[in-house]
C-alpha cells in the first residue's frame, strides 16, 4: 500500500501542463523583449536628437561668433551672403590669423604700440596707412560657410584663406570650395543680410536605427540674428 502511493506521487508533468508552461514563458520573453526594444528605440531617439542638436549648434555658434567681428559696410564688402534657398552661403573677413585666434589685428602705427602683435599680417610696408593709428581692424582672411550634398542632406562646411592684402574682394558665395565639415545632418542653410544684421535660419535632422528598424527623425530648426560690427 505505501509503496503504490509513492509510484503515484511520483508521476511526470502531462504534455498539457508542459505545453502551458511554455506559452507562459513565450508570453514572459516576447513581453520582456519588447520591454527593452522599446527602451533601445528610446535611447537611440535621445542620442539622435542630442547629436542633431549638438552639431547644428556649436556650428552655429562659432558661425555666429566670427560674423560678428566682421565689417557690416565698406569697400569691398567685408560680408556678403548668396546662392539658393535652403543651400546658401555666406564669406565674411575676419581679422583674427590662423596662427593665433585668440588675437584680433588692430592698424597701428609701428611694433612699439602696445596693440601691435607679432601674429598679425600688417603686409608690406608696415601698418596700412603707415603713420596714422586708424586701430581699424587690419583683415587677415577671409572665413567661408556653405553647405555641400551629403547622403540624404547636406554637410556645413567651413573654409579659411589667408588674404594678400586687406583690401582683397571677397570671393562670391557660390564659389566657395574645400575646408573642412563643421556639422553634418543638415537639412537647409539660409540667410539674409539687412542694414548690418544678419539673419541665420539652419535646419538640422537625423535618424538612425534601433532593433533593425528605423527611430522617428529628430529635427532642430535654429535661427539667429547676428549684429554687426560697423
């Protein structure tokens, strides 16, 4: 007697209680994947939007920041804005050398001023306007902003050329070449010149994948109004 209800407490799991058993835990797995898909969509869309957002405005940002130290009139230019909605470019001078940034080139009247710096291109002949101490800004190059085709969108690129004198005339928007990608994700680039302010409107966006399947495209519109120095 003892020994039958051993046997019997002692008998396997049915195929019914087995198969049950399993749908729970497919149940269990494909909720808890679906858990950290969702979490992995919604890191990527973060991250997405953060380098969107971050690209568009350090570049702006610098962009912004060497414009302001331009000229807004004289002869020739010392800015000029061109080419086509969404895919403009704006050359502006910039007295600043590309040996030293942190330096911005005054006229002065000879070495022995304080404001006179060894990093500057005064250009032959000393100081323009030798003798007189203008404390214009003395133009080292020219800076260029323009935007090239890249995959879907458009790279911001940035361009610097040293000027061979101060007087050179900028080169036309449309013509700009080389330099090198300052933001990427670029969706348009446009900007107006008015009475010495200068309007900059940039969009940027980018997607990306999660899981094998696309993350909504994360978009940032920027604009901004430079004033210029006269």
């Amino acid at each position: 007697m003892i020994k039958h209800r051993i046997l019997r407490d002692e008998r396997g799991v049915s195929l019914t209680e087995l198969l049950v058993a399993i749908v729970v835990f497919a149940m269990l797995f494909l909720m808890i994947d679906g858990v950290f898909i969702a979490a992995n969509r919604s890191t990527r869309q973060a991250e997405t939007g953060a380098e969107v957002s971050q690209n568009a405005r350090v570049a702006v940002e610098r962009m912004t920041r060497e414009i302001r130290e331009s000229g807004a009139s004289g002869s020739p230019a010392p800015i000029l804005v061109g080419g086509a909605a969404g895919t403009m470019a704006v050359v502006f001078k910039s007295a600043r050398p590309a040996s030293n940034g942190s330096v911005f080139c005054l006229n002065v009247t000879s070495s022995a001023e304080e404001l006179w710096n060894a990093a500057c291109n005064y250009y032959a002949g000393g100081p323009p306007a030798a003798g007189i101490a203008t404390y214009a800004p003395v133009w080292q190059r020219y800076i260029g902003y323009y935007v090239t085709a890249a995959g879907a969108g458009y790279n911001l690129i940035r361009v610097s050329v040293n000027l061979t004198t101060p007087a050179d005339a900028l080169p036309a928007p449309a013509a700009l070449s080389g330099g090198t990608v300052v933001a990427s994700f670029i969706e348009s680039f446009d900007l107006a010149l008015t009475s010495g302010r200068l309007t900059v409107s940039l969009r940027g966006a980018g997607s990306g994948t999660a899981s094998g399947s696309p993350v909504p495209t994360q978009r940032i519109v920027l604009d901004d109004t430079v004033l210029i120095r006269n």
